[in-house]
C-alpha cells in the first residue's frame, strides 16, 4: 500500500501539472500523443515499487515532481514572454536572461497554484510514510522476489510502450508533406512549441535532454 499510495500520488500530480500547463496555454487539456508521457510516468511508478519503501522512493518522487514544475512554469514564463517555450540550448544564454527578467514576465497564479500542489505532494509523502510505513514486520523474501520482478517486468513494458508510440506517430514518406509531419518533428524537434504541445513535458524534454 505504501508503494502504490507513493506511485499513485506521482502518476496523479505528474498528469495534473501536464494539464494545467496545456490549459493555461491554451494548448488543449492534454498532449496529442500522451502516451510518450504516460509511459515514462509508468517507468518513475514501477522504480518506485522495485525502491524499498520510506525515504529513497520519497526523494525521487518529490525529485522529479519537483523538476517537472520548474519547467512547466519556466514554459509559462518564456511562452508569455516570447510565444516560445523552454529547450536546453537556452541554459546557455541563462546570465543575459537573469538581466532582463522582471516580475511582470513571472506570472503570480501559476507559481501559487504549482506551490501549493508540491507542498501538499510532500506532506501526503510524509503522511504515507508515518500511516502506511511498515513498523516491526520482517518482509518475506518471497514476497520481495514477486514485487521486484512485477517493477521490472512493469518498467520493461513502460519502455515498450514509448517504443510503441514512436511507431505510431503520423508520417508517410510517399507524401509530399513527409516533411511537415509529426514523425520528422519527433526526429528534429524543428519547433519547441508544436514539440511539447504533441509529445508532452516529459516525451519532449526525456529526448530533448539526449
């Protein structure tokens, strides 16, 4: 239970930041091809259950929720700026960035809203842990060896799954428009915006960091 309370509370605000950040601009409620996000978000869920329960499952939990709403909002911020959105070839330029950041390029709404969504993510980790951490029981081995090989198997399909849906992206070489479509913008990543509006935070920037 502990397990899946922690992979469950993940999944769950992982997928409410990706909304919020595709409804505020204005990019729909959820990217065009949300399996590349869905199955990376299986992966984090299936280590967390191969992880022994307690403080190492809670630290890459509140990691990577963590990361994902630094580049939500920084997508917020740099779309209302410039119409664009975050790619890694700007950490570059970030010293000139800093000089001419002002608060009105930070929007207030959406720092309060992710704020109070990863606090209320920690003290639920915290809760779970304290309610649902095993106290004076001694694991069966058998047990172990089963749950282990279930978060194995899980993040082998999860990668399956990305593969899968790289598969089915749109795109015919025979069409004159090949180069226009969804399987070239996937190999290229020609333009940040229409990147992350189709293969999502996690599907644009897991293969954008590569």
């Amino acid at each position: 239970y502990n397990k899946l309370s922690v992979g469950g509370l993940f999944a769950l605000s992982s997928l409410i930041i990706e909304a919020f950040l595709f409804i505020y601009l204005g990019f729909g409620f959820l990217p065009q091809y949300i399996f590349f996000d869905v199955a990376l978000i299986m992966f984090v869920f299936f280590v967390v259950l191969f992880l022994p329960a307690g403080r190492a499952q809670n630290i890459l939990v509140g990691t990577f929720l963590f990361l994902q709403i630094v580049l939500s909002y920084m997508n917020i911020c740099i779309f209302k700026a410039l119409g664009d959105v975050f790619t890694f070839e700007m950490l570059s330029l970030v010293d000139e960035t800093a000089r001419v950041v002002t608060m009105n390029m930070l929007p207030i709404w959406p720092m309060i809203f992710y704020l109070i969504l990863y606090v209320t993510d920690i003290v639920l980790l915290v809760v779970i842990r304290k309610k649902m951490f095993p106290q004076n029981v001694t694991y069966r081995s058998a047990l172990r060896f089963i749950l282990k090989n279930v978060a194995l198997v899980g993040m082998s399909l999860s990668f399956l799954l990305y593969s899968v849906s790289i598969y089915s992206l749109d795109g015919d070489q025979n069409d004159k428009l090949y180069i226009f479509s969804d399987e070239v913008l996937y190999g290229n990543f020609s333009s940040s915006k229409q990147s992350l509006k189709k293969f999502g935070t996690w599907g644009y920037y897991f293969e954008e960091f590569f």
